[in-house]
C-alpha cells in the first residue's frame, strides 16, 4: 500500500475505501544542497492528482498505486530541480515582482480548482501550508521558469507558421474553462441507501461495478438509470443538459471533459456514492485569439526547439548538486 494516501482523504472518502492508514505527520521528502523539500509540499501538489484518481479508481488497486507513484515521482522530480535553479537564481539577485505571483496564483485556482478559491483554500489547510507559504512555493516555480527563458535566451526565433501550429494544437488548453458545459447521463448509487437498509459501502459499489457492466455490454443506460439512480433526475433516464463546469467537482469535471462523446466512464467515487456517466455532448468555453497569447505561444516554440539542450544543461547541475531523496 502506498504512504501518505490517508492524509488526502476527506471523510466522505474514508467511508466508502479501504485505503485507510494512520495519518503521518510532515517529514522531509528531500533535500538539494541542504535545502528541505517537506512531504507537504509535494502533497499539496499532488492534491488534484490524487482527487482525480481515488474518483476514478473508488477500489485503489495497482492501477491507482502506479499512477499516484508516477505522479508523486514527477512533482518530487520538479522540486529538486527547482531547488537546483533557486540556488543559481540567488546569486543573480533577481526578483520576481509580486503582482506577477498574484497573477499566476489566479490561474492556477481558476484552471485546477474550477475558480473555487474556498476548495483551494482548504487544501492549503489540509497540507498545512500557509498562503505566504504557498506564494513563496508559486514565486520558486516562477524562478524556474524565468531561468529557464534566460538561459536560452539567444534561441533562434519562433517562425510564423511554427506559432501558428504550436496555437492550432493547444489553443483548446487555453481555453476560458469556466464557460465549458456538458450534457451527459448519470446513475447515482448512494454508498447509504434508505430504501436498502442492509445495504452498504462496498454492497454498493459492487452494485455500481455490475450495472457498468451491463451498459459496456449493450443494456440501455437510460432504463438503468430509471431503474436504479437515486438523484433527481433518474425519471429522465439520467439525463443533465448543459451543466456549467464550475458547478461540478474539479476532479469530476476534469475526467468528464477528457472523454469522447458517448463514452461511458465509472464507477466513479462520489461524496455520498458512486456515480456511471455516459458523455452526450460538450459546448467548450472560447479560446483566446492568437494575438492575445502570441508572447505565450511563441515561448512554447523556443522552449520546444531547446527542450534537448535544456536537459542537458540540467543533468549536468543534477550531477553537481547534492541530492537526497527519501523513500
């Protein structure tokens, strides 16, 4: 079983999986040139990788524990390397002005907390980290990112029709996502049914994994839901139009909004049960124009052109420096 995985979970997520361990106390995940990484700051980082994955994998399993260790791994990864720049950064003497921390703490609430600054306030608390804690965390990873332009500053400079491509492929991932809405069909099955006294937790999920079944082998998802959901929308087979992004759960809305029309995804963990979602259609909240994010689009080229020559540049100050990572 995977550490840590207790001290992500909410109540409600406690009730219904069996990945429950004593809570561990904040330790220190690494340290680069006498620098502590804690555990809270990576899992402060991994708190909407892991929301993502316990909603998709109610039961855990290998599955589970090889992405959370894949994901753990590459946020540690990104805090060594962070640390590493810091140190270069510092006998630059350069700063990085507040109201550009501002901004970018902005953005990261709007894109991984659906613009809920409630849900990310509590996962500060959760992590124990304070809000001047978390902008000295946002300033460091800035630093990074400034260093990285600076260092390959005299890359040659992005072609025209290379920015046009590089906004062609991700001008969907700039998109405003608060204006996203998606129709689908859902069967809800409460972990707790009143109409089911004997029923419980695991019953339930059980419940869930046998009509998931059934659907991804031809049963009518609309019968089903009328026959065995437990919200109100079950007389409509389950059907939802046009619900607006931010009034889902950030990590339910961002494993809906990755499926393909018609595909049947579940069960999912909820906070009161499971839930089975067939995807009907997506209207998608309106892109930026190239104009407004060309300085954006036109780093992406140059950082592309020299991702190789980055990497090297940063293997060989990871070799320099004095890491260790604990297990």
């Amino acid at each position: 079983m995977i550490r840590h995985l207790a001290y992500f979970l909410t109540p409600a997520l406690l009730a219904t999986s069996a990945l429950t361990k004593p809570v561990e106390v904040n330790s220190i995940a690494a340290t680069v040139e006498g620098q502590v990484i804690t555990s809270n700051e990576v899992n402060f980082m991994m708190a909407p990788v892991f929301a993502q994955l316990i909603t998709k994998f109610p039961r855990g399993g290998p599955e589970f524990e090889k992405q959370f260790k894949e994901s753990r791994n590459k946020v540690l990864e990104e805090l060594v390397d962070r640390q590493i720049i810091l140190s270069e950064f510092k006998r630059l003497g350069a700063t990085i002005p507040a109201y550009a921390i501002d901004q970018e703490i902005d953005r990261q609430i709007r894109e991984l907390y659906n613009g809920n600054k409630s849900r990310f306030q509590e996962e500060l608390k959760k992590s124990r980290l304070t809000m001047p804690g978390y902008r000295e965390m946002t300033r460091e990873k800035m630093i990074v990112q400034a260093m990285r332009a600076e260092q390959f500053s005299d890359a040659p400079p992005p072609l025209p029709n290379e920015v046009q491509n590089e906004y062609n492929k991700v001008k969907t991932e700039l998109r405003d996502t608060s204006k996203d809405k998606i129709s689908f069909r859902k069967i809800f099955i409460p972990s707790m049914d009143p109409e089911a006294p004997l029923a419980t937790p695991e019953s339930q999920l059980t419940l869930s994994e046998d009509i998931a079944k059934q659907i991804n082998n031809g049963a009518d998802f609309e019968e089903l839901a009328k026959t065995h959901s437990r919200d109100a929308f079950a007389t409509e087979g389950g059907y939802q139009e046009n619900v607006p992004r931010i009034d889902l759960s950030p990590e339910f809305a961002s494993i809906v909004f990755d499926a393909n029309i018609g595909q049947v995804i579940g069960p999912l963990l909820d906070p009161r049960g499971f839930t089975i979602v067939k995807i009907v259609g997506k209207n998608l909240g309106p892109s930026p124009s190239l104009s407004e994010v060309r300085p954006m689009i036109e780093e992406r080229v140059r950082r592309n052109k020299t991702s190789k020559q980055y990497d090297r540049w940063m293997d060989t100050r990871r070799k320099r420096a004095m890491i260790k990572i604990n297990d």
